[in-house]
C-alpha cells in the first residue's frame, strides 16, 4: 500500500551524508567566489562592489566567458556581436504567442528557451567555441523574449530591439517603448552585474549536472531557469515585493512583521544559506534603492524596506539579502512584479553559460550517492496475498 510505513535499514551506509548537500564540495571553479564568512562576493578574483562602480554589464560578460576584463577594442566587438544577437529567430515569436498569457513568466521562459535549441543549427556541438556562440545568443536573447511576451499578453506589438543601446538600456526599451532614463539603465546594469554568478547555487548545480551528462547547452539552461523558479531561490524577490505592496504604510511595518515571526513564518527578503553577516549584493541594492526612490512617489518603498531590515535586525538578527533591495529597484523602474525572477535569468544565463564551459572543460558526470533508508531483504508478495 502507497504510504505504509516500513522498517529496516541498509546494512551499509555512505559516509558523509548532508541534507541539502550543505557544506559538501561539489566542484571546483575559477568563476566567482562566495565568502559568506566576510560577506564578500568576487568574479574573477575582482570584487562586485568594484564592478558596479566602474564596470558595465557587457564587461563582466565578457569577463566571466573569457577569464579577463576587455581591452578597448575587445569590449566593443563583444558588444557589437550582442547586440547583433538580439533579435529572436522568425519561428520563435509565434511560439511566444501561442503561450497561455496567465502563465508565469519563468514557466514561459523555460519554453522558449527550449525551443529556440530547435532553430539552432549548432545546439548539439558542444566545442567551447560553439557554446560560446550559442551562450552569447541566449544572454542577449532573453531580454527580447520577455519583454515580447510581456507586451503580447498586454495586448500590444512586441518592440525590436534597439543597436544603439546597451543591453540594460535596450531591455527597457524593448519593454516600455521608451527610451529610458540614465538612472533607471545604470541601477538594472547594476542588477545584472551583481546577480550575473553565485557559486554552486542551486540553478548552477543543475546546469553543471545537465551538462555533466554531454546534454546541451539548453538542456542544461532550461534546467537551470526551472530551478530558479522556486520560492526558495530565484522568485524570493517577487514575494518580497508583494509583501512591501501588502505593508503599505510605514506604521504597519512593525506589527505586520511581528505577525509573521510570531506564526513562525517566512519574512521573504531575509536570511541566507551562505552569508551569515551581510549579502554584499544586498548592501550594493540597499545604496541604489536610496537613489532611484529618493524624491519619487516610491520613497515610501524605501522606507518600508529600511525600516523593516532594522526590525528584523534587532529581533532576529538576520540580514537581508538580495531580493530585498533589488525588489523595489525593479518595481521603480516599471518591471512588472512577475517579470522580477525572468530579470534574473536574464542576468544568469551569463554565469550558466560559463560554468557550463568550466564543467565541460574539466568533465566528469555529477553522479553523488544517496543514502538508503528503506527495508532490505524483503520477500515479493504475490499480489493475491498483499
């Protein structure tokens, strides 16, 4: 019977085992590096904070891809090359608008960037010189297939991407049909900058598994935008929103979140599995969500986030992380909310890419054990005496 409960245990167990492989090493990787003990995070050995200060989103791109930063020239073909890539296959955008407009977002983003591998002539070779190609299609790809999926199912004509624009830039356009304001094209630079790679998170792992097995390289990124799908990963960010919208108001910050702790709820925006100090994506977040609300009707925004984190602090202890700033970044900049967790795919899909040539570089199939728990030795029952 499904359910019924049995005993026994394996006479042999794996050593070593970690719920959540929490604390295991899996792999190895000259990407980024996450020092959740200082609360640092670095790409290539150079610091985020750097990079969002003096850097540019096609730099660190490129920077992930090929091991160093650009020289001048370098950075405008790469530049020019992405750009170049924007504009979707012409199969691809009747299949955006055949999706059901209810679906979530990250569940259409999964589908089309599954199929475009379908009008891929190279999606099976998997030589780093093709997966280059194919990864720099898909980082400047997925921005125009959400901004033509937003605007199908709001019922208009999706906008053709703009050559003159940079990529944060030309993903606004492409969304509002305006051009948009400096401000507004630096703080998403910056948001794709610091969500571009993190480690051995839960989507990279996937990817990095997927690819283990010689799939392709969208295989392992439909893999990947799957995982992020989950609460418990990339869609914290539009909990987070939805919870500042549901607060409201300043005087309804305190007993709102003293409400959740004392049903032992979840305060979205908050704790860490690697970072038990600070994210330092969230201090970066916390100085443009200042800069982007200050004067505007979203200041409220702010205020809310601000003083909820010093709440949360004095109770719990516990810093906020990425999604809690970078919510109301997104929110400011017209991004509708559901869109939030595709934002980030469009941002990841520059770190699957190349921890997917990394895997392949070096590869060996991810194939870890479990550790049987169940009985042993059972005789089979004929089914007219179970």
């Amino acid at each position: 019977m499904a359910g019924k409960e049995t005993k026994g245990r394996t006479p042999k167990e794996p050593a070593n085992f970690s719920k959540g492989l929490e604390g295991i090493v899996a792999a190895r990787t000259a990407l980024s590096f996450v020092n959740g003990r200082e609360g640092r995070l670095y790409y290539r050995g150079i610091e985020v904070s750097g990079l969002v200060k003096h850097s540019t989103f096609e730099e660190v791109i490129y920077l992930l891809f090929f091991g160093e930063l650009p020289k001048e020239d370098e950075l405008e073909q790469f530049s020019n090359d992405l750009s170049r890539a924007r504009s979707l296959p012409p199969d691809i955008e009747p299949i955006i608008q055949l999706i059901p407009t209810h679906v979530h977002p990250m569940s259409m983003l999964r589908t089309v960037v599954s199929a475009l591998a379908l009008y891929d002539p190279d999606a099976d070779d998997n030589s780093r010189e093709a997966n280059l190609r194919k990864g720099l299609k898909l980082v400047a790809r997925v921005p125009t297939i959400l901004a033509a999926f937003d605007r199908i199912r709001k019922g208009k004509i999706p906008i053709a991407p703009r050559r003159d624009l940079n990529h944060a830039a030309n993903f606004l356009y492409m969304l509002t049909g305006e051009v948009p304001e400096p401000l507004h094209a630096k703080a998403l630079d910056a948001y794709l900058i610091l969500l571009a790679d993190h480690g051995l998170n839960a989507s990279t792992f996937a990817a990095r598994v997927t690819i283990s097995t010689l799939s392709d390289l969208y295989s392992a990124l439909t893999a990947a935008i799957g995982t992020l799908k989950g609460d418990l990963h990339g869609s914290a960010n539009q909990r987070t929103m939805e919870m500042f919208l549901e607060i409201g108001d300043l005087s309804r910050v305190e007993p709102y979140l003293k409400t959740l702790l004392s049903q032992k709820k979840k305060v979205m925006g908050f704790g860490h599995r690697i970072y038990k100090s600070q994210d330092p994506r969230a201090v970066e977040f916390k100085k443009i969500a200042r800069e982007v609300c200050r004067g505007t009707s979203f200041e409220v925004l702010y205020r809310i986030s601000e003083k909820l984190e010093k709440i949360m602090w004095k109770e719990k202890k516990i810093p906020c992380n990425v999604d809690f700033y970078s919510a109301s970044v997104l929110y400011v900049m017209g991004i509708p909310i559901d869109l939030f967790t595709t934002v980030f795919a469009a941002s990841r899909v520059a770190g699957w890419t190349a921890q997917v040539l990394e895997q392949l570089a070096d590869n060996r199939l991810i194939r870890p054990e479990a550790d049987y728990v169940g009985p042993i030795d059972q005789p089979y029952m004929p089914i007219g005496k179970r």
